[in-house]
C-alpha cells in the first residue's frame, strides 16, 4: 500500500490506557486523499479500524492486522456556522465544551470530563449516567460520514440507532469526519462556566487521574444502581491482576500500573464479571471495545 500509509506503528501511545500492539498498516485521517486509502484497503480485503485518542479501546499486545485511522492529530478543526458548533472528528471534547461555553451556549458542560474525541463520542453515543445525566444523542444535529467505498453522506442520528453507549457506528464501516450540534440554550458564559467547572470538579473527585485508564470499563447494568457500585460492593477495589488493578478510587475504572498488558486487563475485566455475578447476581457488559 502507499498514499502515506506507514507500516508496523505501535499503537500504546495512541491509546490512554497505554496498550496495544503495532498496526500493519497506519495512516493519518487528515491526508488529502483518505478516500483513495479506503478504497483501496477494501479492494485489498484489508480490515480498516479507525482510532480516535483510544480513551475506549482495548487493544490486543499482538497488534492490529488491518489498517488503522487515526485522528488523533488530525480532523480537528471546531468553528461556529449560524446556529451550530461544527467539529471534525478529531477535536478533544473538552474542547468543545469550552468553546461552547465562551459561545454562551449551555448542553456542553457534561463533555468537559471526556477524555475522548467528537468521533468516538459520536459512535458510541457518549453520556453520563449521574450527576446530571446527558448524552451526545440530544445535541448533535447531523453528521458526515466517510464509506469504505470513498463516498461521503451525511447521516442523522436516527440513521444509526442510539441506544445506551452504542450506535451502529460500532460496526466500523464509516469514518466520521465531522458533526453538527445544535446551539439553542443561550445563557451567561459565565454561569455556564461556573456549571463546567462543576462537572470538572466533580469528575478529578471521583476518578482516577494519575494512572493510564479509559474511563468506564463496564455499562451501568438496566436495573440498580451503577456499575462501580456492584464491583466495590464486590469486594474488587484494588484488586490486581498482573500490572492492571481495579481502582481505589472509582471501582469502574481499570488502571495500568505501568507495563500491564492487554491479558492482564482482559483476565481483570472477565475476573470482574464472574465475581459481580456471582456475589451481586448482576450480569457486568463492558463498554470499552476490545480489539484484536
């Protein structure tokens, strides 16, 4: 393959749990002629896999056998048009909320603690469950979208399913290249920050920061209450398996200790769902993509 595409990149430092083997093939999302890339690795039967800042991935020690997108330093470009907030994939959520913020716009605060891009919020309909709930779903107004045939549309919501932490996105046959988001709740800049600073307060009050992670490992089940509240009431806090240990501080987080790899997570995250369900009777499904 050609057109900027480098082989065998390791991909842990494009990870924030700091794992993952090498990609056979590598490519940035900002390269003029991505299209012709795709085109190309699907005529090669060449399985394509796109990564944002890998704040939701767990990938495998061996690497990845296909080619990887990154937009991790590319696709992100954020600007006001009329009424909306246009993002490229690859801008940092927190980003977004502030940008929102000084726009005096309110319904970005909750994106202030993701560690995330817009892409991969968009795919995985990113949200809260407490402190003040919210997802993505309710902001954003349309998309575009990049095929593995090279065409561009733009989609809606609707158009991929949202549900709790997913959207057909998850399949991984379309690049998001950029969203709309709808402004309609003007308020004072100010009390809008002083809100965003209130989700940033509460977010380094109960999670970890200090250790490689990625956020929430497991879905907060349908019934009861959130998920690091069953793995605590589990006994789990703390426990370590290899370099990957529950966390003390919020029991839905994995930490890398420094070195853990993909298998220590792994048999952590099925060591979880057997203890939960065999002292809390409640069935634990992760959030974090498991790539191999």
């Amino acid at each position: 393959m050609s057109l900027g595409i480098q082989q065998h990149v390791l991909l842990a430092p494009y990870t924030s749990w700091k794992i993952g083997g090498p990609a056979s093939w590598f490519v940035d999302a900002g390269g003029s002629e991505l299209s012709r890339v795709f085109v190309l690795a699907k005529q090669q039967e060449i399985s394509t896999y796109f990564l944002g800042r890998g704040s939701n991935v767990l990938i495998d020690d061996a690497g990845l056998h296909g080619l990887v997108v990154s937009t991790r330093n590319s696709l992100s470009k954020l600007w006001r048009e009329e009424n909306l907030i246009v993002a490229e994939s690859g801008v940092f959520l927190p980003h977004l909320s502030k940008f929102a913020a000084r726009l005096g716009f309110k319904g970005f605060e909750f994106l202030i603690g993701f560690p995330g891009t817009v892409g991969g919020a968009l795919v995985m309909n990113a949200g809260l469950t407490v402190f003040r709930p919210r997802e993505i779903v309710e902001i954003v107004k349309d998309f575009d979208v990049l095929n593995l045939d090279g065409s561009v549309e733009t989609l809606t919501m609707q158009d991929i399913n949202p549900g709790y932490r997913k959207t057909d996105l998850l399949e991984g046959n379309r690049l998001v290249l950029r969203v709309r988001f709808r402004l309609e709740d003007e308020a004072d800049p100010k009390t809008i920050q002083r809100s965003t600073f209130e989700h940033l307060t509460e977010r380094k009050r109960k999670q970890p920061l200090d250790k490689p992670t990625v956020g929430s490992t497991f879905k907060s089940p349908r019934e009861g209450k959130g998920a690091g509240w069953y793995i605590d009431q589990s006994g789990l806090k703390g426990f370590q398996l290899g370099n990957a240990r529950v966390s003390p501080m919020h029991a839905n987080w994995i930490e890398n200790l420094g070195g853990a790899s993909s298998s220590d997570v792994r048999h952590l995250i099925t060591h979880i769902q057997n203890t939960v369900k065999s002292r809390m009777g409640i069935d634990l499904e992760p959030e974090v993509q498991i790539l191999s």
